[in-house]
C-alpha cells in the first residue's frame, strides 16, 4: 500500500506543479490564451484555403500574439514556487492516504457487509460463510455478528445467525 500511496502522491504533486508553471507561463491569463488557441485554428483552417501571404501574415499574428501570452522568463524564475506547490499537493495526498490508514475501521461498514451477506444467503449466514465470503477476519465478523446481536438486528440460533 505505501507504494500505491507514494506513486499517487508523486502523480498528484507533479501535476499541481505542472499546473501551477502553466499558470505562471501565461500570467494567469485564461483569455489570452482562449485567444491564441482560436488564432491558432483560425491559422490551421486557413491553410487549407487561403492564399501564402495570408497565411504568413496569420502566422506573424499567431507568433505575436504568442508573446504577448506566453513569458517564459517569468515562469523559469517561478520554478521554485512551484515545485513547493507540487511538494505541498504531494504532501497533502500523503497525509489524507496516512490518515484513512491509521484511523480505525468504521464499524457501520462492517455491520453493512454483514447484512448484505446475510440478503445474499436468504437470511441465514453461519460465522464461516460471514469469513470466506467477506472482507472481514474472523475476529472483526465476531464482533460485528456481536453488535448487531446486542442491538437485537440478529438472532442466533445454534452455529447459524438469522435477521431480525
């Protein structure tokens, strides 16, 4: 599980890096580039039928455009920056993953699984069906068939539990 956890945090981290640069590279400016990218189409369509000077000039106003958009400069001075951003979405993924880890197993869930077993068996469901067939050891299905007898959901009747 560590390995999944630290693979998805390495995804998580270097796509919010790489979000965060893009967003540094154009200044935060989603309009220029909504405008460039319809240049850009307005070019692709317009070589399919237009003549060599207007495609040149579209493409000296695709290029100009570009740079007003784009700064490069500014975006390789905020590498650092985003890297801690990334770090930080990484971490974050890191300590939600630890997190549901460490906390103990809800104890609704279980008895949930108890009762959706015990609907497939017809009602009925033996100690060992509840282990083989579910997710739960034989110690948590104990205490689960436990609870669910105390609340008086259960009734047992030998070796073999029945719904109340």
């Amino acid at each position: 599980m560590n390995v999944l956890k630290a693979v998805l945090s390495a995804i998580a981290g270097l796509a919010a890096a790489l979000i965060a640069y893009s967003a540094f590279f154009v200044r935060g400016d989603l309009g220029g580039v909504m405008g460039y990218l319809r240049a850009r189409g307005a070019l692709r369509r317009l070589r399919e039928d237009g003549t060599p000077e207007q495609i040149s000039a579209a493409q000296a106003q695709l290029h100009a455009l570009g740079q007003q958009v784009g700064d490069p400069a500014f975006a390789g001075q905020m590498i650092p920056l985003a890297l801690l951003v990334g770090t930080l979405v990484a971490g974050l993924v890191w300590w939600a993953f630890t997190r549901r880890q460490q906390g103990a197993p809800r104890l609704d869930i279980q008895e949930r699984m108890v009762y959706r077993l015990a609907h497939r068996l017809g009602g009925h469901f033996t100690l060992d069906d509840l282990s083989a067939r579910s997710p739960l050891t034989e110690e948590q299905a104990r205490a689960a068939t436990a609870r669910l007898l105390d609340l008086g959901r259960l009734t047992r009747d030998g070796d073999t539990f029945r719904l109340s």
